[in-house]
C-alpha cells in the first residue's frame, strides 16, 4: 500500500551559496586546526553537545546535521540530542558539568548578559553567575579549551550560514 507520506515531494535542497573552503583554503586549513586545537583534552560527547546547542541557537543546519551525527557515533543518546534544545526543561537529561557547559555555550553564544555598568551598553558579555558555575565544574585549562571550543563552534556556523553549506550529506568523523 502507498502512503500520502511515500508519494508526497519534499521541498528541494538550497543550493550552497558560496564554497568558501575551497575560495579561501588557507582560512579554512586554519579553522581544521583551530577546531583540532580548541577539543583537545574535552570529552567527545560533551563537545558534541556544545556544538549542537551553539549550532541550534544560530540556526546553522550544516553543523546541526554534522554533529548530530558525530555525536551519535561517540555514543550520544538520541533522547539527549532531542531534549537539548529545551535543556532548561530537561535538566534531568545532563550532569551537572553538561548543564554548566550548556549554559555558557548559550551566554558565549548569544553574548546578551546585563547591563554593563562600566561601559553603559545593554549586554555583550557573559555573567559572572554563568562563568563561576562552569568554573566551579571544569579545571582551568578545560574550562579555556571548552571556551575555545564554543568560540570555534560559532565561527564554524557564521561561515555555515552565510555560505549556506550542503546538509545531508555529512559522514561521521568526516572532517576529523
């Protein structure tokens, strides 16, 4: 029997944009190995929830479609990788340290934070509150090389949709 679902068309796939890796290959040589630099030393697991929060918050489908599925192949739950998007509300889902690291991924993110008093602008750092949990959870060279980490994961999704790369065609450990 056929289903409305095996018969119904699909929206086509954007066409990429700009193939940025191969205009720029110095640029991005240099990010493999910032990338390579920046996850030294972090669980592989907890770096991929890093990189599926950051990539949801700046709607980067490439990086969403990439570490999904890295993180599935280091063993990453699907229930956890579904629950991420809402982690407030499934806090339950995460240790502690995963939570501390979800909630500077979204402040080093979104870089909204409070008023500055020093400067008088509306925001553009991460509290105080945010660092010393993630501090109170990560030595101080995890916790730098998880801030690298956030740091690079952004920098990959501003060229992903800009650029608007391929999604659906990534391999696990493809670029690793």
């Amino acid at each position: 029997m056929t289903t409305d679902e095996d018969t119904a068309a699909y929206a086509p796939e954007h066409t990429p944009r700009l193939n940025w890796a191969a205009l720029a290959p110095d640029v991005f040589k240099a990010m493999l190995g910032l990338d390579a630099a920046a996850r030294q030393g972090l669980d592989a697991r907890l770096l991929e929830l890093v990189k599926i929060r950051a990539s949801q918050i700046n709607h980067c489908a490439r990086c969403l479609d990439m570490h999904t599925k890295d993180a599935l192949a280091a063993g990453e739950s699907v229930e956890r990788i579904i629950q991420l998007s809402a982690w407030e509300e499934s806090a339950h889902f995460y240790t502690e340290k995963e939570l501390a690291a979800l909630e500077l991924t979204e402040a080093v993110t979104v870089l909204t934070g409070g008023t500055s008093q020093a400067f008088g602008s509306g925001g553009g750092f991460v509290p105080d509150a945010v660092y010393e949990r993630a501090a109170k959870h990560f030595e101080e060279a995890e916790l730098a090389q998880l801030i690298a980490a956030i740091a690079v994961i952004n920098a990959w999704n501003r060229f992903g949709v800009a650029c608007r790369g391929e999604v659906g065609h990534y391999e696990p450990g493809q670029y690793k």
